[in-house]
C-alpha cells in the first residue's frame, strides 16, 4: 500500500507573514494524486464511496485505518484521467482537503492548519480566493476550509473507534485482491484486511444488536458490498491499458512523419 501523505511535498503552517498575499485556485485537478494507489476513508463517506470503490482496512498492529482502492500497482491511481480529472461521481474528502491538511505536535490535543506550497494552485496576484482579509484576518474561504478540516477530524476520530470495535470483535483478515487481464498478465495486491463475513456471523445476538443500534453494521455491509468492486478494477486497468497502446501507437505514428 501506498504512503498517502506523499501528496504533500512541503506542508508548513499558514502564517501572514509568509502567506498573507497568497490566494488558491483550487479548481478540479487532482494530478497530486497521480501515484497514490490508495487513500484514507472515514466511515461516514462508506455509503458513498461504496458503489465505485473498494474499501478495505490497511494498517498494522492494533491502528487500522479504512481506505478505497484507486491502483493495483504501486504508485498507480486508476480514477484519475490524463487531464487530472476524477474518474468516479464521489472524491474521497482526503484528497478535497488538499491542499489543506492539519498538523499536531502534542498527539492530537491540538492542531495548526497547514498547505503544500507546491500546490500550482497557489497564487501571489490575487487570482483565486484569498487566504486572509485585512488586517491579517483568515478569509471566509480559509474559515470555511477549517470548518471542514475540523469536521475531517472529527469523522477521523469516530472512525478510529468503529476499526477498534472492529479489531476488538476479531473481525478482520488479510485479503488478496487478484485480477486477470485478457493479456493473460495477472496482477494481485496484497497487505490490507477486509472483514470476515464467518466470523461476522459467530457474534452473538448482542454484539449484533450494539452493531446495529451504531449504524456500524450497516457500514460493514458497505464494506463487504464494496469487494465487488475488484471487478471494476480490472475494467479500469484494461481501458488504462488501451489508452497507453493508443498513446504509444500516434507517438509511432508521429515518429515516422517526422522521418
């Protein structure tokens, strides 16, 4: 699985003395994202993503963090086009955030907003919407990003409770993803977990009942819905395929005019 905090090259905190003339335009490219295979969700975004992406559960020892799938291969990310576009009805709210994100230094009892100063987004001629009002005072769009950054952190939160439920109840297993394309290549990605739907029917009547009164039953089912998705997967690697053949075919095509 991929590191997802690689799509922020330089984040440092927002400050007006280094960022008070700054504005974005944050329009609708996500070519940050171009070699991430995988990106963080929280559980409230399980309904959403449920029907275009596959959620599994990645981590190690007792943190384990839920993610949607965008590659079978390192450093790929099948729902982005060549444009940057995004491929898919729902943007997971990790990648809506950019190029915000928090920063914490004392474990998450407090928090200072930072940005990627590498985001070509940012501006310095009053394109886009500011970042502060005078006299040094966050605009509304900055006020506005908080408020979702914060609400960010709060689903994070919950989130992490429903995976600890999740572990605490034993529920998950490592999973292998496997497709084969019709080049007879066969691609597999392993290292994340998905829950186990025997076991899942072990629990008593009142586990099922908290799971229940929770909503989280229902996000598990989300969950277990989603692995059907593996199969949109291969139809994405085999369109990302054909678009490389007819890429590498005109780049021949050119070649030979030239000459």
């Amino acid at each position: 699985m991929a590191k997802q905090l690689m799509i922020y090259e330089s984040a440092v905190p927002v400050q007006y003395s280094r960022h008070g003339k700054w504005s974005v335009d944050a329009g609708a490219d996500f070519g940050f994202s171009r070699t991430v295979n995988s990106v963080p969700l929280t559980a409230v975004e399980f309904l959403a993503a449920a029907s275009e992406y596959v959620i599994i559960f990645a981590g190690t020892g007792d943190v384990v963090t839920p993610a949607v799938l965008l590659g079978m291969r390192d450093e790929e990310n099948l729902y982005l086009s060549g444009d940057g576009g995004w491929k898919a009805r729902y943007v997971p709210a990790f990648l809506r955030r950019y190029p915000f994100v928090f920063a914490s230094r004392d474990e998450g009892k407090s928090f200072t907003l930072c940005i990627d100063e590498s985001f070509p987004g940012f501006k310095q001629d009053g394109a886009g919407k500011a970042l502060f009002d005078e006299p040094q005072k966050p605009s509304e769009y900055t006020q506005n990003v908080l408020k979702f950054l914060q609400q960010y952190q709060l689903e994070f939160q919950r989130t992490q409770d429903f995976c600890r439920k999740l572990k605490e109840l034993n529920l998950l297993e490592p999973m292998r993803a496997q497709v084969s394309l019709d080049s007879g290549e066969r691609i597999a990605l392993g290292g994340f977990m998905a829950v186990d739907r025997a076991r899942l029917k072990t629990l008593s009547s009142d586990k099922l009942a908290e799971l229940v009164k929770s909503d989280e039953l229902e996000l598990i089912y989300a969950h277990l819905l989603s692995l059907r998705n593996i199969g949109g997967m291969r139809e994405r690697l085999a369109s990302a395929a054909a678009v490389t053949t007819v890429a590498t075919a005109d780049e021949a095509a050119d070649s030979k005019k030239v000459h």
